[in-house]
DNA sequence: CAAATTATAGTAAACGTTTTCTATATTTCT
DNA sequence: AGAAATATAGAAAACGTTTACTATAATTTG
C-alpha cells in the first residue's frame, strides 16, 4: 500500500503537509502545493492508512451499531437509514446482531471500543444504556425504536400517539362508533401507548368502550385470531376492530371471516406497522406505515451532530407515521380493485 | 483508555510478554507469568487498541460486506448467517450497501481497503468481481448468492437446479402430467437455470410441454397474473403451474381464482423463495425455502478459511434448499387448516 | 527601510502495538 | 561437570499518521 511518504517524495514536499492537504486539516497550505499533492495522490492511488490515523486522532471513523433483533422487519430499514447518512459523511459502521443475550451487550461495547468506534446508535435495543453511560467510556450515542420503557433523551421513536390517534380517528370519521380493541404484547412500553391513545380518542369522542371491547393479545396472528373471537361475542359486537399489528389485524380478519361477516361492510377492521401481511390480505388491510428509514437517518444525524458539537440539550425525538388506507376500513380509497393494488407492489426482485 | 503499557508495569514484566500473551502469540510464556498477566489486563479492564495493532500487523480484523440490494427479502438474513461466524471468531463487520450505483464498489472497495480489512464478502452482487481482482489488495473475497452470469469459484450459491427439479418433481409424483412454467425475469441468471431445469426434469419424465405452456414473466405479482392469464388461455389447458418465485405464484393465484377455478383442485400451484407471501396467501403456497442463513455461514467459513490458509483450491459451492409442501399444490401435508398454519408461524413481534 | 507580522513549510515526537534481536537463566546432553 | 540447547524475558525498532514546535520566505507596517 502506498504511503504518505511516498506522496510527499514525489511531491517534493514534506510529510506534514501532505498530512495536512489529505486530512483536509485548517492548517493554511498554499493552493499550488495543495493541488500538486491532490495530483500525486490521486495518480499514485494513495489512501490514507485509517488504523495509523485512527492511532494518532484517537478517531475511527467507525460507528458502533447495536441491534437487539436483527430479524425483525424495521432493523433492516432503520440500519440503511442510519448508513445512508453515515457513509456519506465519510463513518463506516459496525454492526452487531445480540441475540438471545449471547453475548452481552458490555461485552459488544467493550470489543467496539477496542475498535475506537466515534459512537454508538442502539437498534430497537431492550437494554436501557442511560445509566450504564460510562461503559460507552463518555462516546455519544443515540437510540433508535427503543422498546424499554424509560424515556431516554438520546431516543428517535415512532409517535405511537399520534400514528394511533390516527388510525382510531379514521374509523370515527367514517362513523363508526362501535370500535373494539386488541391489544399488543403488554412487555412492549408502545404496547400501552398504544392501548391508551384508544382510550383517550374514544373518551374525547364521547363514546363509551362496551363490555369486552378490549381484549389483551399478543403480537402474532393466532392471538388476533382468538381476540377477535372474543369480541365478536361481546353483548353489544362492535362495527369495527382497532388491532395493535398488523399480524393482530391479520388474525382478526381471519376470525371475522369465520363467522360468516364480511370485511369492511360487518365489521371494519385496521392495523398498525404496514407489515406485508396487509398488502396481501384479503381485503388488504388498512394500516400505519412507520417513517423507519427516516427514524434511521435522523438518529445518524442526532449522532454527526453529537460528534461535532460537545455539548447541547436533547430530548426524546418523536416521528410521525402515515396512514396507508386500503380496503379493510371501508374508506373509498381502501375500494381498489386487487390488481391495481397489486400495480403498486414494490415486491423484491428475485435472484 | 489503558494500555499495555500500565498492565505491564504493574505486572512487573516487559510489554513485549504483555503483547505476546494478549495477542496469544506462540511465542513461550510461562504459565504463571501469563496467569499475573491475564489477572492484571482483567484487572484493569484493558483491552488492546485495535489501530495500533492494525497498524503494526496489516491485519484489522474487519471484514468487508458489500451488498447491492440491502432492501431485498434475503440479504438481511444472509448477513446474519456471516456475522453468526464472524463475531464468534473475533471479527467485525462493515457492512455497506451500493444502491443504484450512488458510489461505485471499486470506491467502496478502496475506503474498506483504507480500513485495513482483512477480507470481502460480495451478496447479492451484479459486478464480477474475479477480473477485478487486483482491485481487492491481494485480500480474499467469496461471493454469497451471486447475480451475474459467469462462474466464480469463490461462489456460495442456491442449487437451482435441485432445488428447481424438487418442485416439479413434487408435482409429477402427484400425477400432474400438464403442468405449466412461468420464468422469471431473462436478466437473472436464476431464471434460465430455472427454466432449463423445469425443462429437462419434463423431457427426463417423457411429457410433452404443450403450447402456450411457458411464459416468460418476471419477479413481481402483477407478471404472475397476466402471465397466468395467458396460459389458462393455452389450447391444452395445464392442471399445474410453476412459477419462477413466489410472488408469481401469488398472482397466478390469483388469476386462476378470477377464473372461477379453485387452487389446488383445478389447478396446482408452486412457487419459489419462501416469500412470506405465500404463508399467508389463501390457499398457502408450496415453495422452496432457501437455506440463506447457512449460506452465509458457509461464506464466513470459507473466507475464514482462505486467511488461515493461503492457498487452496476453490470451486463454486452449491447449497441446496428445501421444499415446503403447503396447500396450494394439493398434497397431503399441504391441506392443513388456516389456524394450525398460522400457529406455525414466526411472524415477528411488533414494538 | 528595518521591524514586525504573516504565510507556508519542515522536523520530530508521539500514538500503542508487534516482533526481531539479544540476553539471561535453566535444563539437557555427553 | 562443562557444553550445548532450551525456555523465558527484555530492549528497541518499526508501522503511517498527526501535530506542536521551529524555521524561513514573503508581506505588511511604522
């Protein structure tokens, strides 16, 4: 690999200032000279050596990316958000998947700083790092979806009441006034946010929530299945079903399906995540898109900005969501003929 | 950050044995001093800084991922299959992306290189990479689900044409005797493996393909409609479709059911990827799963391998995938009711 | 026009490792 | 027992940068 002396030799000029042009240092270097050493390197194929940068600056370059599950369907999205930024601000990241605790998260931490890493962005992580600061040995951070329950400062998450006003206000306008609700895994915090958003929006709207209205489920499609089923054998069934996932919605128009009613016309129902499940349903599935590529971008940007400037306030970020309606709500826009909606599928290429 | 400076001076030895046990040197230590040693770098939480060892030894422990597609169904789980490996023989990652040619791989290739890395790892890649070889610093690459059509002996890739043969063969020995292809996209070097297969496995069988039995689609649902559409319209109607993947299957699904025909009685249909499309279709699709986690293993493996050893042959490395019987093709197994399908499911959990 | 200032460049010391070479005990061999 | 071999440890040079310090030429100032 070529070096910096070899481009200072050709150059004619001293290693120090060949340093100062490449590392596009402050340090004044006259425009003839700069532009000389720009030339040389460029045609000799210089680049400079990172680990002996790194060595000297105390800086890598390199950020630390820690992920709690990098199976689950946002992970990917955020984490190309978070390099979409990051490489083009020059930081590589490294990324790491701790699964089942397998490896502990100090441990990861502890084997990234070896690495020098500039800082740290924590994926949909369960583990609060607040007070477990100092381990980071004072590098910034920044959380993406975080899933525990504390409010943290350095978060980027979903406006979970917002995007579940949202969902429950469309309903309303569409005059519904009979809306159930199945709720997520109760360990999750966004769980009973979720459940509360319904609440309030229901209590704002003056409807009271009838007797078994609410049922508590899971996440996955089975518990929508059964929830679904106990709320259509509430005394007063509701018009319309609120599901805190799209696999709870998936569930439930399954169960609603079973019992001989039809989707939107008996019984309206809407989820939450736009999970693909609700682009392929039958009817597809109205549904809350999370901005998870730009959740990705900004906690990258919250980090450079960490990175520039020492100190400053932060505070808890919230980012909005998108209603997608399509046909499970009843709403006019949701009425597509299936291969239209199918036009609009943006489904991966195969190899 | 401690260094080995201070674990040495406290420990009362030189830095050389520091450095030779830290880094577990062959180099003979003995035993108690390596235990006063060990003790002491636990002590004090030390930890070797990873630039200055780079920079002495050339080696970095980072690996270079580079993805074309990061957003596509596989390469988040083939990034996982490579870091399971990876991580548990102390390496790290870099993992990045190259959308529609924003930076070009030989610049990324050149700021990993800048990185020190000590090896690449390509997914998913539409470049050959083995003529630009000299572009990679003499590092050893493998190539993980390979796009492009040349050969590449660094390859660890899908059998095809197993796995291809194991679905048309499924529906021969359910005494289907029409059965019908739809190919993928012609760009893919996938499609005409799959399609010669499908080919080859009927002629091995002594069945005619009759007219109008063979439409060249390509990946999406929309294709898979139409294409449909247009072998229902064959003179000799089919009584079983292939479909290149799944999202084909799905909307040839869809047509056959516009048709007013049932699936899989009047006509069988089988896909290809285990998309997750087609565990929740109605019916449920049979399909091949590929075993992409392992493929990515097997890269780690193998380029692990090629570091350790510096020389050895190299062929293309075949890993066959697995055919998931489910209803639509009107097996047995594949008859089973929505709930307990569903129960099966591993949909993941929301926030 | 000399003095002070500024612009630009070079020198050399770090940064924290690894590793070659050298040194000293300790063991083994004849 | 003396020589040779071995086991173990330390000294010091290198790896390729950055940067504080020093040096010189060019410019500005009074």
């Amino acid at each position: 690999m070529v070096t910096i002396k070899e481009v200072a030799q050709i150059a004619g000029v001293s290693i120090a200032t060949v340093s100062r042009v490449m590392s596009n240092s402050d340090y004044p270097v006259s425009p003839q000279t700069r532009e000389a050493i720009l030339q040389v390197a460029e045609d000799i194929g210089y680049s400079p050596n990172r680990a002996a940068r790194s060595l000297r600056t105390e800086r890598s370059s390199l950020i630390g990316v820690i992920l709690d599950n990098f199976s689950s369907q946002w992970a990917p999205i955020i984490i190309r958000g978070i390099q979409d930024i990051l490489h083009n601000s020059g930081y590589f990241t490294l990324v790491v998947n701790i699964p089942w605790e397998k490896y502990s998260q100090a441990d990861v931490v502890q084997d990234m700083l070896g690495h020098s890493v500039d800082g740290f962005i924590f994926v949909e992580t369960w583990h609060p790092v607040r007070e477990r600061r100092d381990m980071l040995n004072n590098r910034p951070y920044v959380i993406v979806h975080r899933l525990f329950h504390e409010s943290d400062p350095y978060s980027i998450i979903p406006d979970e009441r917002q995007n579940s006003a949202l969902v429950v206000q469309h309903l309303l306008a569409l005059g519904h006034r009979k809306i159930a609700y199945i709720a997520g895994d109760e360990r999750y915090f966004s769980s009973a946010q979720r459940l509360n958003t319904y609440l309030d929006t229901m209590r704002a709207a003056g409807i009271e929530v009838g007797d078994g209205w609410i049922v508590q489920g899971e996440w996955q499609v089975p518990s929508g299945y059964q929830s679904a089923k106990r709320i259509l054998a509430a005394v007063q069934k509701p018009s319309a079903i609120v599901a805190a996932n799209d696999g709870l919605a998936y569930g439930a128009l399954l169960a609603v399906q079973d019992e001989g009613l039809r989707v939107p016309e008996d019984v309206a129902i809407v989820g939450y995540d736009d999970h693909e499940i609700s682009r392929f349903a039958n009817p597809t599935i109205t549904t809350v898109t999370l901005p998870l590529f730009l959740m990705g971008q900004v906690a990258a940007e919250n980090l450079l900005c960490q990175l520039q400037t020492s100190e400053r306030e932060y505070a808890e970020q919230l980012i909005p969501g998108e209603l997608i309606v399509r046909q499970s709500c009843g709403a006019p826009e949701g009425r597509a003929v299936y291969a239209r909606d199918y036009a609009r599928d943006k489904m991966d290429a195969s190899s």
